[in-house]
C-alpha cells in the first residue's frame, strides 16, 4: 500500500447481468458461507467455464440458500461469473450499498495488530485486518462519493438545463465535485501542448510574439540552459454551493497556466540578457524610453511591477525581473514535446493544479538590450 492514498480505482467487470443490490450482496455472503460454492468458482477455473455455464450451477446451489426470484438470483449469479473469471480469486472490498466492488486489496494492505491477552492467561493472536491508514481513506472517500452525488442533484435542480444537457453530462457541475474536477485536470492535461502561444492573451502573447516556436535547435543562436516551465493554480472549493457554475473553470485554468508558463520564460530570459550584456544604468527620472527607443513598436519591454508601472511604453510584468527590451525576433522557444505534465491534489478546501514542461530559449543578443533602473517608486501593484 501507499504511504500517499489519493484515489480509489474499483476492479471494472464486464458483464450483461443487472442484478439488485440486495440480490447481490444476499449472493455474497452464501458464497462466504459455503465451501460448496466457493468449490464451484474453482472448479470453473480449472474447467475453463464459459460465465453462463457457471451462472447456471451457481444459481442452482444460490436458490437453495437466499430467497427471491430465480431470474433475480441468476442475475447475481451471472455477475459473479463475470467478475470471477475476469479479475480471478482477489481479495475484494465489497460495498454495501451496490454489492459491487470498491477496490482490491493484497496482502500488503492488510495488517497484524499485536498480541492481545486472554482473560485465563497468556496471550492471543487476533485475526489480520485491513491497514488503518487504507480503511479510514476508504470510509473518508466513501463518504466524500455519497455528499458528491447529493451535491450534484441539488445544484442541478438550481441551474436550468436543457434535454441535451440532462442526456448528456452538464460541464458546470463538474468543479462541485472531485470526480469532476479530476475530469477538468484530464482534459487540461491533454491541452497542455497547445497552450503556447496560442493560449496567452494580452501582455504575455505580445511578449511570445518576440520568439520564434520550433521543433528543433536553431542554427546561430546562443542557447540558455533547458528549464522547466511551472504553474499552480489554487481554486478555494470549501463551499461548492457558494462557486459560480457559470463560471468557466477549465477555460480559466488553462488561461492562468499559459500566462505563469510565459512569465517564466520571460524571467529566465531577463535573467539571462543581465548576465550575458553590459546593462545600461538609467534613473526612472530620466527621460524615458531612452533616446532612440521612442519609435512605436521599437521594443517590447519586460520587467519588475513596480517598474513595469513606471514605464510608458507596453510592457510585460514579471515579479523579480530585471529590466530587458526585446525586438522582433529576439530568439527561438524549443520546447520539449514529451515534457508536458499536469496534476492536482485537494487540501483545506483547496484545489490546486500544477502543470510544468521543459523548454529551452535560443537567444539572438543582438536583438535585446539590458537596462539597470534606479530610483523606481513602490507603486503597490502585485501580480497574481
């Protein structure tokens, strides 16, 4: 077992059987409580038993031991076949509200509590039970399905929907629920390569626009060393009935995952143009652009909060990056294909998804120039 349990993956049967919960779990326990029957499962294994060849012996020695109809005690029976058969002899944790099961568990989930004394002396050795730390996550997540089901049917009858989206899954819903945020994280795993540029907006797409996207090394340009790309986005979920449905969570995510992605590359790119070039030292009371940097479209600038609101012209507002003008094209953006990650975790009512890829940046310095401002005021202004 994991030290770190985050979800629950219930075996998955295939099986044309519909039986009853109660039909069910009335099956399991006669199998639990007969050697005859439990002789019969392995006696199709060995055999090779078609499903409806040992649903039908089943339902035979099942008759006599649970009451119901015979189609409802052979609809349980052929679900067993199935899952027999396909999963094959598993220790099974069964619900007892489906009859179906949760999970399965090995003998390295299981766990030997100490030696207890007896009442006329010595000591006894209790029976091996299920690992504290998986039952108490299995109850808590039981717990957690059940008011997600509750949840979702009473925030569905507050929003007005259509036939097509009763019929076909409502995406609004999806953030109520951790299932559905789980399907939110997939679907922007799958999007991650398409994210830069084509996500960013605004500032953080004006500023890709300086850099070329490929596939491969540029020839003639000066590499940086290959970084990685980090992002994380924490959406309080406490009260999912105080969230806006209206609002699109998936869209939002991957907006706010482009734009951290782009000011990382602008930092690493700041970063580097201080080191590798001589900056120029200017005050913020200084005529400002510089002379010769005041033609529209000369640059595009990226820096600091606070000097980013002192600039006059357009400019990219990175937190702890030094000042750098960029020109059309500046450089070539490499990004590793394979690189692209994406996963979540919920704690404390929040749920915060990281998403990161690794890139490296191929600079031309001749189309950047570096700038040391001094005597920039504190304006205030943060970046989220």
């Amino acid at each position: 077992m994991t030290d770190q349990l985050t979800t629950v993956t219930a075996p998955k049967v295939n099986s044309l059987a519909k039986p009853t919960s109660v039909s069910l779990l009335a099956a399991r326990r006669s199998v639990q409580r007969s050697p005859a029957i439990q002789k019969l499962f392995g006696q199709a294994a060995v055999s090779g038993w078609e499903p409806d060849v040992l649903a039908d012996k089943l339902t035979l020695l099942l008759s006599d031991d649970i009451e119901g109809e015979l189609e409802e005690i052979f609809q349980a029976a052929l679900y067993l076949a199935d899952e027999y058969l396909q999963i094959g002899d598993s220790m099974l944790i069964i619900s007892t509200e489906t009859g179906q099961a949760i999970t399965r568990i090995t003998e390295a989930d299981l766990w030997q509590p100490p030696d207890v004394p007896r009442e006329g002396g010595g000591m006894a050795r209790p029976l091996p039970r299920l690992n504290p730390k998986l039952e108490g996550f299995l109850i808590q997540w039981e717990f957690e399905k059940a008011r997600d089901k509750d949840l979702t049917a009473d925030l569905t009858a507050r929003l007005p929907q259509t036939d097509l989206l009763r019929q076909e899954g409502d995406r609004r819903l999806l953030v109520a629920s951790g299932p559905g945020r789980k399907h939110i994280v997939d679907a922007l795993r799958e999007s991650l390569p398409e994210l830069l540029p084509d996500g960013c907006r605004g500032d953080s797409r004006r500023f890709l626009d300086r850099f070329n996207f490929a596939d491969q090394e540029p020839e003639g340009l000066s590499p940086l060393l290959q970084c990685v790309g980090y992002a994380e986005v924490q959406t309080p979920v406490v009260d999912p009935k105080a969230m806006n449905l209206r609002h699109d969570h998936y869209t939002s995510l991957r907006a706010k995952v482009a734009v951290q992605w782009a000011r990382v590359i602008a930092l690493s790119v700041a970063l580097a143009a201080h080191s590798e070039l001589e900056p120029g030292q200017f005050s913020i009371d200084d005529p400002w652009p510089p002379e010769g940097f005041r033609k529209p479209g000369y640059g595009y600038w990226v820096a600091e909060p606070n000097t980013a609101q002192a600039l006059v012209s357009e400019c990219f507002s990175v937190p702890g990056a030094p000042t750098v003008c960029l020109r059309s094209k500046a450089g070539t953006i490499v990004i590793d294909p394979e690189s692209f990650e994406c996963d979540s975790r919920e704690r404390l009512g929040s749920w915060d998804v990281r998403a990161s890829f690794k890139y490296t940046v191929y600079m031309d310095w001749d189309r950047v120039l570096a700038f040391s401002l001094a005597d920039v005021p504190i304006s205030g202004v943060s970046v989220a």
